[in-house]
C-alpha cells in the first residue's frame, strides 16, 4: 500500500498539524510502509519538519515548486490572523480562488505518484485544491480534522470551503471521540471516526529535574489560545509559598508580553524560556528536566504537548477543554476550567506538595501513552482506516 499524506504547506516553526503529519509519515516508513509527503506550496529551506522527513527517508513533493503566486500568498496568509475581519475574508477567498488554479497541477501528480491512499489533513485552501485532485485521480481519501471547527472566527471561511469538498471524500476522521461528534455536528451528521495522535517512543534516558523544587513545563506556541499570560500568573502565586520552577518552550506573538510579565512579577530565576525545539532529541530533553506538564489552553483539539508529556511519564494539568477530556485520565491529569487563574494555582499547588502523587501520576500518564498514542497502537488503527477507505472508494487497498 502507497500512503500519500498531504497538507496545503508547512506552517512551523511551531505547528501541531506538521508535528502529527511528520510522526504519521516517519513512523509508517520506519515500519516498512510506501509513504510520500506531498504539499501544494514549498518549504522554507530551513524547515524542521522538512529536515525530520528527510533525515527518515520520506520522500516530500512540493506540487507548485517555484510559483511566484504560492509564494505571494505564504506571505499574505502570515499576516491573516492579525487582518480585521473584512479584510481578512477577502484574503482568504483570494487564497481560495489561487490554489483553484493548481487543481489540474495536483490531479497530475495524484495520477503519476501510484498512491493507494490520499491522506489530506486539516483545512486550508490548499488542502481543498487537493482533495479535488486526488477525487479527479480516482484515488481513495481520507479527510483528518486536526483541530475544532468552532472556535477561531478567522478560520470561518475554510470551514465553509471544506463543506463543499467533504462529499469527495471516502472517510473523515478527527483526534478524538468528542471532537468526532462535534465535527459531525458542524457539517450536518456527516460520519467521522477517530484517528488518535502519534508520538514517538522517547529514547531511554535519566531525568533531570531537581526533585527538591519541583519543575513546571509549557511547550506550546505563545499566543492568546495557549493562555501563556495565565500560566505566569499562576506560576507566581505559587511561588508565595512552595520552592518551585517553570520552564516555557515556545515562541509567539505573545512572547515578549509573557517575558515582561514574568520580570514584573519578580520571576527571575525562577521561570525560564528555551524557545523552540528543533527535533525530538531537544524536546526529549525538555520533557526530561520538568516534574509536570502544564497547557491552561481556552481551546484545543488534541495538543501534541500533551502526548509528549504522557511519553515522558510526566503528571498534567490542562484545561477541560476539546479533546483533552478524552485524551487524559483522573489518574494522570488534573483538569481545569479555562481561563480559572486561581484553579490553576491550586492544581500547581497541589502537586508540589505532594511528591507521591506526582510519581503515580506519572506511571499512569505513561501507560495511557503506551495503550493509546504510542507507534504500537495507532499504527494498526491507522492502517486499518485506510484499508476502510480504499473499500469504501471501491478500490481495494
């Protein structure tokens, strides 16, 4: 079986959509599967996830290589989210209507790559223009919903554009069972089933958090959703009473606010920023030098820290938001409502205090790892959805 997994570009250097497509990918060739990567527009030269692939041996397709058009609205698009919402729409209509013109580009390349199944994820225009494609080729394909269809007002608009592509497609799939039913609410009862999130297995190594002040871990982007601002602020509220440290990866349009709030805060010394993770070997070695993994998120699908986290035995605090209900167990992970400041300090609080419930915390969180998200139990899941979609197409896979 050849697996064509597809997004419209590379969106790093901090994207959770690139991370799941690169474990996905990486994981079905170390497997000894067919497996290509193919995207409408080009990467930077210095992409990561571009890097990783290459470093396994996954072939990347880059479909409009060299357009002057492509890489015109790459730059637009940087600046979609920041657009007041007249302006913005257009420019997503406009991205729309541009990636339109490279339809017949895609279905040439879906007829010449001898792909058994075409795995596009999460919506974009680019991603339209190719689940076109590849129903032109006559080539079986599986949508994956990679985040939640009703929280961001600017991604309206691309929701809209699925809406019309996602009858060309012979199976939908989202990270989680809750986020399954709110997708196939959205679009009118539509099935979608559930394809988890995949981590890989972290090399073995000693940890390195300070036992005798407990370590704290974010490692998401730094913007709104993530509540980075409310993670601070409630880091700083336990340090009134408990010896404790927080270390935040990541980077964002909101970094400089959460770096001068930390120093307004009298946090030196304490809180630390070590930017962004190139690969698994540095994130293995954040995961290593925290005691418990916090993402105080307003909205989520299902984060990929989170999983991480659970690979590394690490105890979690999260919000009760998205997928993550379905994600984590009470025996691993203290749930909070989003936004709740004073929840979250409690939650921290407590984990200080209590060194044996981290540690079986911890177990916990690796074994749900182990059971849900690692190589071992998605791959199967994985390849039976795709045999699932060949049959439905009528193309036997």
């Amino acid at each position: 079986m050849k697996v064509v997994l597809c997004k419209g570009r590379f969106a790093g250097p901090i994207s959770g959509a690139d991370e799941t497509l690169v474990a996905y990918a990486t994981q079905l060739g170390a497997a000894g599967h067919d497996v290509e990567v193919a995207v409408l527009y080009p990467a930077s030269a210095t992409d990561r996830y571009v890097a990783r692939l290459r470093e396994a041996r996954v072939p990347v397709a880059c479909i409009a290589r060299n357009s002057p058009i492509g890489r015109a609205m790459q730059l637009l698009k940087r600046h979609v989210p920041h657009l007041p919402a007249g302006p913005r729409k257009m420019l997503q209509k406009a991205a729309g209507s541009v990636s339109m013109h490279y339809v017949d580009l895609c279905r040439q390349y879906f007829e010449r790559c001898g792909a058994d199944v075409v795995h596009v994820m999460t919506p974009d225009p680019a991603a339209m223009a190719m689940i076109r494609a590849a129903r032109a080729a006559r080539l079986p394909i599986l949508y994956q919903e990679l985040g939640t269809p009703d929280f961001l007002p600017e991604l309206n608009v691309y929701y809209e554009m699925l809406s019309e592509v996602l009858p060309l497609c012979d199976g939908i799939a989202a990270l989680s069972p809750s986020l399954a039913r709110r997708f196939s609410e959205k679009f009118g009862g539509v099935p979608a089933s559930v394809l988890p999130l995949m981590v890989e297995e972290p090399a073995p190594a000693e940890r390195t958090a300070a036992s005798d002040n407990v370590t704290f871990g974010f490692a998401a982007r730094m913007e709104y959703g993530k509540a980075p601002l409310a993670l601070v602020e409630a880091f700083a509220r336990v340090c009134r009473t408990e010896r404790a440290s927080l270390r935040m990866a990541g980077a964002g349009p909101q970094r400089i606010e959460v770096e001068s709030l930390a120093r307004a805060l009298a946090l030196d010394g304490r809180c630390a920023f070590s930017g962004i993770y190139k690969g698994p070997a540095q994130r293995s070695a954040f995961m290593r030098g925290i005691e418990v993994f916090v993402l105080p998120s307003l909205a989520e699908g299902t984060p990929n820290g989170i999983i991480e986290a659970m690979a590394h035995g690490l105890p979690v605090i999260a919000s009760d938001v998205g997928g993550i209900p379905d994600t984590v167990t009470p025996e691993m992970a203290v749930l909070i409502a989003p936004g709740d400041v004073a929840a979250l300090a409690g939650a921290m609080l407590a984990l200080v205090r209590d060194p044996a419930r981290r540690a079986a915390m911890g177990r916990a969180a690796r074994q749900r790892y182990e059971q849900m998200f690692s190589p071992a139990a998605v791959l199967p899941l994985l390849l039976e959805r795709y045999r699932q979609v060949g049959v439905t197409s009528g193309k036997s896979t």
